[in-house]
C-alpha cells in the first residue's frame, strides 16, 4: 500500500493495532449527553451524531448486539455539579470489565471535570477499556495516549471555565444597565416592548398594597398570614411557563411567599442583581436549586433604584428589612413580639455585664405564669455563675407607670389614630372582596356567552360548556356568602357618638391599658416603640433594685424599686428589722401586736405579701431564736362525751390530721364550735373504743374489706344444675 493511501484513511481505520479480539469480547459503550434540556430540543443534530457512534462501533468490529448507548445523562451537565446517572453506570461497567471501548463525540462529553474525568481514565487503564472520539482511539495505559488525554480533559475543563467566563461577564454588563430580564414578583410583569410595568390586574395591585400596609401595622409574617388567612384573600401569581404562561392565577398565601414578598427590593424600585450566591456546601444531590445563601446589601452586584414601578418607598422597604432583622431570636436583637406576660422582653440588659437578659416563667396558684429576668450567659457560656436575676413583675410595673405618665397627653391622638386606621383596614379588604365579586361575574357572563355561541346540536361540547357555566355560577354564589357572613362579622363605621365616647376613654389610659381587650402583645408592641431599653443592677443580693430606662430618641430615666426576695437575710434592712423585733418581743407584744408595729414603721416582708402577718412574725422569732412560751387560750365548756378535736387524737394516740378526716368522711360524729372555731368530736367511752380498735386497723384494709365483702356476695358455692339451686338466681 503506498504512502499517500495510508495518509488519506480516517483515524478510525488506524485504530487495529490497539484494538484487539478480546476488546471486542466486550461491550461498546456510546455515551450520549446534552448539557441542557433546551439543547435536546433545539440541536437535535448534535444529538444524532452522537447515537450515530454506535455505527462506528460496527464498524470497528463490536456486533450491532454488544453496543451499548448510554443516554441517560441527556439535559445534564458535565461541569461536575450535579448527579449524572448515565455516567455514574458508565463508572459502574468500566470497573466491571464489561467495557471494552468508551465512544464519544468528544472528550469534553464525558466529563468537564477533573476528578470525573481522571477517575475515567484511571478506572479504563486497570480495566484495559479503550477511549474513541473522532480523532481516533486511545489507550490509557499508553504514555503518549495517557498524556493526550490529560491535555484534552484539561482543556476541556478550561474551555468551560472560559465559556461560563464570558457569558457572565455580558450578564453584568446588561444587569449593570438594568437591562437583565430577571423573574418578577408577583404585581410586577413585563410588556413584549421588556418595559416593566405595575399588574394591570385592579385586585392584584390590591392585595399586594395590603400585605406591605399590614406588615407596617403589625410587625410580623405571622401576623400579616394570619390575617390574610382569616379573610380568605388569596395572591395572584403570573405563570412563567407553561402552555397557560403569563396567565393570572390565585394561590392562598404562605409564610415563604409573604417573606419574599417584604424582602423582595422590586416593589420599591429597585432594580437588583446578585443578592444570592451558590455556597457548594450546601448543596444536596439531585436538587440543583439548592445551595443558594443569601448575601447582604453589601455583596449585591447591581442596585438601581428608581428604576422599576414601586410600591412602597426605599425608606419603608429598609423599614421592613430592620424589622425583619429584628424579628429574629438572636442575642443582638429584639425578637418578634410574642403572647407571654413578660412586657419587657427582648428590651431587659443586665447592668452589671451588658449581656442581654433572658425571660423564664414560672407557674404560679391558679396557672398563672409569672415572669423572671435572667443574666446566665456567663453560666451557660463559661460554666461561671449566674449573674443576677429576679423577679419581673416590679420592673414591668416601674416601666408601665413610667410610659403611661409620657402618653398621658398623646392619648387622645393615639387612640383616634388607632381607630382611623382599622377602619381604613376594612375598606381596604371589603374592597378586595368587592373585586373578586367583580371578576366572578366576568367568569360568569364569559361562560354563558361560550355556551350560547355553540350549536345546539353540538353536544360534545355543549355538555362541557354547560357544566363550566355551571361551575363559574355555583363559585359566584359561594363567594356571595362568604362575603355576606364577611360584612356580617365587620364591625360597622364608628359615629360621632362612639368618637366621643372614644375621647373619654382615652383620658383614662391606664384603664384601657388593664383592659381585658387589650393583649400582652399589644402592650409589649407599644412600649417597643417607646423605649429602647432597659438595664437593670441588682444592688449585691438585697432587694434593692436599679432601673434605667433608655427611651426612643436617647433621653434616660433611672428610678430605684424593690424586688421580691427568697428570705429574710437578703433584705437590706434586716439588722434593724432584727432589732426590732426583739425589742418588741422583749416588751411582751404578741405576734399579731409586733406585726402591727412593724407593719406602722415601715417594714415590709420578704415574699410577695404586702404587710407582715402574725404566721410571719412568728417565723422571724423563730429565724431569730426567740422561744415564746405558749399561752393556752380559754376554751369553752363542751357537754357531756365531747371531746376537742386535739384533745381526742391525743387520747388515742394517734394525728390529728386522720381523726378531723374521719369526721369528715362520716367514721365519727362531730361538728365546729361556733365561738371557738374547733372541731368538736362526740365519742362516749364506747365510741372511744371503737375509734382505737379502727386507728389500730392495718393500712388498707378499710377499702379491702368492702372488695372482699362484694365478691363473698357474688361467689355462688353450690354446683351448677342441681335441683338445690335451680330455683336460686345465678350470677
């Protein structure tokens, strides 16, 4: 053969002296990949080249039944980021030794990365598989081939890098000028001419006014869902693909949707770019849209404000921003405000270390939950111990009549505000109400029109268009009674006469502030806008107290209080308190005479009780070691075998706790002494004897002898179907 013709054959016709008969033992894999589903259905041709690689594999020699096309990975990219299930099961039967060549049209077909592609390489040189494109076949145990290889996976990788280099570089440039079609929230939608413009839709634009006015109004997502959800209004959202794309349709509003609706900066004008990154971390297998993380108003890549139609203003968009923040349970901020007793939570620091000062609760009689300010980061943080803590109720009393006496002649305005506002809430909704009333009369009217335009003797499709007619007329008159029992449960307009009674109300703010009406969250709501924080410095482990109040606008208040402590050595003036009290019991004053005195001058208990009682006295003398000989008090006569209680029980040995609930149970008779206040027990010598023969009983056997008794009862001894027994009744 001469020269020439050996220089004019295909690489492919070069390829017999790495092929060999045991390569053809084996399958030839074709491996076919799309990196996008857009290119699949638009550069079909690209993929006809690559399924016609299994005629080139006949063509080397492998039958038409060994040639396996691997095609799973069609809409996939190589890049290395996502799963590839048709690459992975090439893996698989290429460290099986099933392969005995990998066709492709190109290397940059099997993979873009580095690992995938030396992991290939790798697997194919212990496995003795050959690589084939169409410059010709390798062999990867071949020095020569094996660095060819290298060289076309890297530049492979590269050319991606270039790609994906280029094609973000013209999409800064067209974001940078605002030009950028980028996905549109809902109220916003974009003309064929790409100009954006508000939604043409009256109701849309409607309810996309309320969410930003009720966030304003309420604080929270949860509020602002909550609210939606009660009134039944639902978000219209234009569909992005689909054969129904760019059409309107109403979804019932969530948590998500409300959050990105107040982070979104669209509906203040602002035209932005890049306020998301891709974190690889985070992303999970199977999912490409995850991994997303957002970044701060720092890290944005493009901000043009003024250039789309608003919604709200770029101050109250960064108004919800630092709400939002704020919202959040962190220790640098505030929190949202939530339904617990405790009025200053979020806003209490501790004065002694400025960390933020942590709200518990404990239940006290009735369930009802009292608060407790807590300082325990240095506790939890460093095993260290608890800074200080107490008692909640005194400071949020201190800081309640503090803001009430600064409201006191804003309330007026305040409250006809408050009013103004509600009612301008529920013509907003009644208007929402009144447009979707108004679009199903259109759906109405558009349905009969259908059904009337169609022959008679159509029947398929008349029979469809009556039902939908059918359908749009039972969703008008479901939406008429909803907004009936809607209007129903409105509260109607204020009249000038309920304005006035709303002056005098407001003159007596403290009141309204007790109201049963008026909730813990909307007390908590209003001191947050009026202070901003709280410190506060217990003086050692007295129940001294050191308040100071940081308003809005930086002016500072600081007041004293008192708090609540555990015993009575914790009190500042328990010295003198203990110095009086033996003064007093030295003079011979009773226990009820020295809480009289005490309570004259001054000195008040440890606990929550506002003055000392005799029961508290005798605890003090008690702490202080004062022994008080017990003076019997005079006790009238009682009759013939009455017994005082006390009396009784000591006689038979026994509490006198069991004996008073005997008496109580009905085992023994007695009644209360209307002078002296005690239980009176009528007991003969022989009732005595059986008192003392029933205490000597062993526990228990009170309610075993009844059980006992019962079943002795319901037990039938004689055989069954004699005639002894066959006129007894049977159990």
């Amino acid at each position: 053969m001469s020269a020439v013709s050996i220089t004019a054959r295909l690489p492919w016709e070069r390829a017999e002296g790495k092929i060999q008969p045991w390569h053809r033992d084996r399958l030839a894999a074709v491996y076919v990949r799309q990196s996008t589903a857009a290119q699949v259905q638009d550069h079909g041709e690209s993929t006809r080249l690559q399924y016609g690689l299994a005629e080139r594999a006949v063509t080397l020699g492998w039958a038409p039944s060994r040639v396996l096309v691997i095609d799973e990975d069609l809409g996939h990219s190589a890049s290395g980021a996502d799963a590839r299930p048709g690459f992975a099961r090439l893996v698989s039967e290429v460290g099986l030794d099933h392969v005995g060549i990998v066709l492709g049209i190109e290397m940059s077909r099997l993979a873009r990365s580095g690992r995938e592609w030396h992991q290939l390489l790798e697997l194919c040189a212990l496995s003795g598989a050959l690589l084939g494109d169409l410059d010709g076949v390798y062999d990867p145990a071949e020095h020569n081939d094996r660095l060819l290889l290298g060289l076309k996976g890297t530049i492979s990788e590269a050319e991606l890098h270039l790609i994906r280099q280029r094609m973000w570089s013209g999409r800064i440039a067209k974001a940078r000028r605002g030009e950028l079609a980028v996905p549109l929230p809902a109220g916003l939608v974009r003309r064929p001419s790409g100009e954006v413009v508000l939604d043409p839709d009256e109701q849309v634009r409607a309810v996309v006014r309320l969410v930003f006015d009720l966030f304003e109004r309420l604080g929270t997502i949860g509020a602002v869902l909550g609210f939606l959800a009660g009134n039944h209004i639902q978000l219209g959202i234009r569909l992005r693909e689909g054969p129904e794309c760019g059409e309107l349709a109403w979804h019932r509003p969530s948590r998500v949707t409300v959050a990105n609706m107040l982070r979104n900066p669209a509906y203040a004008g602002i035209y932005a770019y890049g306020r998301s990154t891709l974190d690889p971390r985070r992303r999970q297998p199977g999912r490409p849209c995850t991994g997303r993380v957002r970044v701060g108003r720092d890290g944005w890549l493009v901000f043009l404000p003024g250039v789309l139609p608003a919604y709200i203003s770029i101050e109250q968009y960064e108004r919800n921003m630092a709400r939002l923040d704020a919202n959040r349970s962190r220790a640098q901020s505030l929190g949202a405000v939530r339904d617990g007793p405790a009025l200053l939570a979020g806003l209490v620091a501790c004065g002694r270390c400025g960390s933020k000062m942590t709200v518990h609760y404990q239940r006290g009689p009735g369930g009802k939950l009292h608060p407790v300010y807590v300082c325990g980061r240095q506790k939890s943080d460093y095993a260290a111990r608890q800074c200080q803590q107490l008692a909640g109720g005194c400071v949020d009393g201190q800081v309640t009549e503090l803001l009430l006496a600064a409201m006191a002649p804003a309330a007026l305005e305040v409250s006809l505000a408050a009013a103004g506002q509600a009612e301008a809430q529920r013509d907003q909704v009644d208007r929402i109400w009144r447009q979707r009333l108004e679009r199903a009369d259109y759906q109405v009217e558009r349905a009969r029109r259908q059904y009337q335009l169609v022959e008679p003797e159509n029947r398929l499709v008349a029979r469809q268009l009556e039902k939908d007619w059918e359908a749009a007329l039972a969703e008008r008159q479901r939406l008429a009674e909803e907004y009936d029992r809607f209007t129903t449960a409105r509260p109607r307009t204020l009249t000038a006469a309920e304005r006035e009674q709303i002056r005098a109300v407001a003159a007596d703010l403290p009141k309204v502030w007790d109201a049963a009406t008026t909730t813990d969250a909307d007390r908590k709501q209003l001191i947050r806008h009026l202070v901003e924080q709280v410190r506060i410095t217990v003086l050692g482990t007295s129940e001294k107290v050191d308040v100071e109040i940081v308003w809005a606008g930086g002016h500072r208040t600081g007041a004293r209080i008192t708090r609540p402590v555990a015993c009575l050595a914790q009190l500042s003036y328990y010295p003198q308190l203990a110095a009086r009290a033996r003064q007093l019991a030295g003079s011979g004053c009773t226990v009820a005479q020295i809480a009289e005195h005490l309570n004259a001058e001054g000195f008040q208990p440890p606990k929550r009780i506002p003055a000392f009682t005799p029961n508290a006295v005798s605890d003090l003398l008690r702490a202080l070691g004062i022994q008080r000989p017990r003076i019997p008090a005079r006790r009238p006569a009682l009759a013939q075998h009455e017994w005082w209680l006390r009396d009784l029980a000591a006689h038979l040995g026994m509490p006198e706790v069991t004996l008073d609930h005997w008496v109580r149970r009905g085992w023994a008779t007695g009644y209360l002494h209307p002078q002296a206040r005690l239980r009176v027990v009528r007991a003969d010598p022989a009732e005595v004897e059986r008192l003392r023969a029933l205490h000597l009983v062993p526990r228990g056997q009170h309610n075993r002898r009844p059980w006992l008794n019962n079943q002795a009862a319901l037990m039938n001894t004689e055989r069954e179907g004699t005639n002894d027994n066959a006129d007894q009744p049977r159990l």
